[in-house]
C-alpha cells in the first residue's frame, strides 16, 4: 500500500526484472540496471523512459535514456528495449514500482478528534486535525491526511486514502483501496425542492452515498447523498477533478469521468463509459455499458450501449463530424441559397409574363 509521494522503496532493478513486472520483452542486455523512468527529454543514465506511438520515434533518437519501454512493432533501435503491446500501461507499472516507498504507519495523532464509538483498524495514519464522528468504522491501513472530516456512522474500508480537507457526510460508505483528492465532498445534500406557490421549499435528503472498492475520485468533486435509498459510484470508477454527480445516480464499474462533468440525479451510468470533459447529463435517463460521449457533450435521452455521442444536443459522432465539417462553410451556403433563390424568382416571373402573352393570343386583323 503506498504511503504517499516521496522518497522510493525500490531505487535499482534490472531491464528483465522490469519486463517482467509488465509483461514485456526484452531486447538487448536484460541485466542493466535501471534506477527510475523519466519522459523522453528528461531521461539520463540509468533511466528508462517510454515511447506510446511509433511516430514520435524520432524523439526517443535523442533521448540519453539508458532503455525504452517501446510498441512491440517498433523497428529494430540500437538500444536495449522492453517491448510490449501497451507501453501507457507498462509506464504505469514503472512508475509505481519506483514510486512505492515503505508503508509506515503515523497511528493516531493526539490533535485529531475521535468521536465515541469509532471502531479503529490496525497500521493507521490518522494525521492533526482530523475529525472522525461517532461510531465511524476505519479500517486497517487507512490514511486520513490533516483537515478530513467523517461525519457520525461513516464507513472508510482498508487500504484507503482520504487527502486533506476531503469530507464524507454522515453514514456514507466508503470502500478498500478507494482514493478521494484533496476538497472532494461525498454525501452533500442532493439538490432537491418543491416549489410551494412563488417559493422552494427543501426535499430532505435522507439517503446516502455507496462508494466501492478502487474507486478514485479526483480533486473538488461533489458526490450529492441521495433523496432516499443511495447514490452508488461501483467497483473501479475513475473520476478527474471538478466532476458533479447528483443525488441517486448510479455510475457503473470500471466508468471514467474526465473533468468538468455534471450527472444530474437519478441517472443511470453503465459499466465502462467514458465521459468527456463538461459533458452535461440531465436526470432519470440511461446510458448503456461501454458508451462514449464526447467533451462538452449535452446528453438529454437515453444512450444505447455501445453508441458514441457528441455535440449539444448529443447525437451520433459520426453525423456531428460531418456537421461540423459542414459548420464553417453555412455563411457561404447561406450567400449561394439567397443567390440561388433570387435566380428562380427572376425565372418564374419571366416564365409568368411568357404565359401571360400566350394566352392572350395573336393580334386579329
């Protein structure tokens, strides 16, 4: 379990270890050692760095990395390689090997506030100023950083991470190896009101808000509780910063939110759906497993599985391309109309007065 960013655990390992570690090949002396991975311009000695694309070959040419994580299609380079058909993924894996220092738990600080009841697992790091509500559960292993705030009866599973200032509301669960940046808000009120002649008045918010195991949430996120029942954010959801997801939402397992997106309430999200940055969501519809809607997407109806979606209002990536290829050129088709139009006026009315000469005939002697 990582304790945080900082100094590294592991600071040596050899290329074929590190194959290994990712499942890829090696290409060239499997034994040098590799003291840490760097990007294609930062990299030095001793380090590795990592090449996504095939076409930015030519900067991994001037890179002093002593080896590269490549595509497995990459031509022959006189450089000790590891191969492999996803290097993003293999970088990944590098990079936390490196970055993993040792586990070492800070136990409970004297300037927290624990509540009565908290149940309290082992190996935990819970840091000054941090306030846990009665009868919260934490698990083994937990880290609360300064500033979180569990509200009464809040459930936090082992392994988790919680950064300050991040607070989860009363009674909301929080599940094992989940992680929640800096600012985020889980179990807020959703954003409920009927309206009572020219006022509002407020819908309590009763219910609570599920988080499953290896979710990640992102920085200033508001995750609404529910009106009643919950709001479920499943297994292995990845959200980035500034996401609003409202009150009795469901986001399916393995989902990615990027930035800026908003769910109103009661949406059904399925299972591996990609939302692009400021996509808006309206409420009480559907989207299906392995649906994709693009940055600042405006969905309004149900989403079948599968379907690829952008504009405002959404509608099938492939007819929005050829609208926005079609987009910079209306002036000018507008200007063609308008001429096009003038032409057959002065067609019709010419082909009026030769129809009007006809049927009054030939002059009679």
């Amino acid at each position: 379990m990582k304790a945080g960013y900082g100094e590294r655990m592991k600071t040596r390992a050899t290329l074929e270890e590190l194959a290994t570690l990712v499942g890829g090949k090696v290409e060239g002396d499997g034994s040098l050692p590799i003291r840490g991975i760097a990007s294609l311009e930062d990299a030095g000695e001793g380090e590795i760095t990592f090449l996504a694309e095939i076409k930015h070959s030519r900067r991994l040419e001037k890179s002093r990395a002593s080896a590269a994580i490549v595509p497995t299609n990459l031509p022959s380079f006189p450089r000790p390689l590891i191969r492999t058909p996803n290097p993003h993924l293999a970088y990944a894996k590098v990079q936390a090997f490196f970055q993993e220092k040792p586990f070492s738990p800070r136990g409970v600080d004297s300037r927290a506030f624990i509540g009565e009841g908290v149940k309290i697992g082992r190996d935990v790091s819970i840091y000054p100023f941090v306030y846990v509500g009665a009868g919260s559960e934490i698990g083994d292993r937990v880290i609360l950083h300064p500033g979180v705030c569990l509200g009464e009866s809040v459930q936090v599973g082992e392994g988790s991470v919680l950064y300050p200032n991040v607070v989860v509301m009363d009674r909301c669960v929080v599940g094992k190896r989940v992680i929640l940046h800096p600012g985020t808000v889980i179990g807020s009120d959703g954003f409920g009101f009927a309206r009572d002649g020219k006022k509002f008045v407020k819908i309590p918010q009763v219910g609570i808000v599920v988080i499953e195991d290896d979710v990640e949430i992102g920085a200033n996120c508001a995750v609404d509780r529910a009106a009643m029942g919950k709001t479920w954010i499943k297994r292995g959801v990845k959200t980035d910063n500034l996401i609003q997801i409202g009150h009795n939402v469901t986001v399916g397992e393995d989902t990615v939110i990027v930035a800026q997106v908003g769910i109103a309430g009661s949406t059904e999200i399925g299972n591996r759906v990609a939302l692009g940055g400021q996509a808006g969501v309206v409420g009480h519809i559907k989207i299906g497993d392995g649906a994709m809607i693009g940055a600042q997407a405006g969905v309004g109806q149900d989403v079948a599985p599968g379907q690829i979606l952008s504009g405002s209002p959404a509608f099938p990536h492939r007819e929005w391309l050829r609208a926005q290829a079609a987009f910079p050129k209306l002036p000018e088709m507008k200007r063609a109309l308008a001429e096009l139009e003038k032409r057959i006026t002065q067609i019709e009315e010419a082909l009026s007065g030769q129809r009007s000469a006809v049927s009054k005939g030939p002059d009679r002697a």
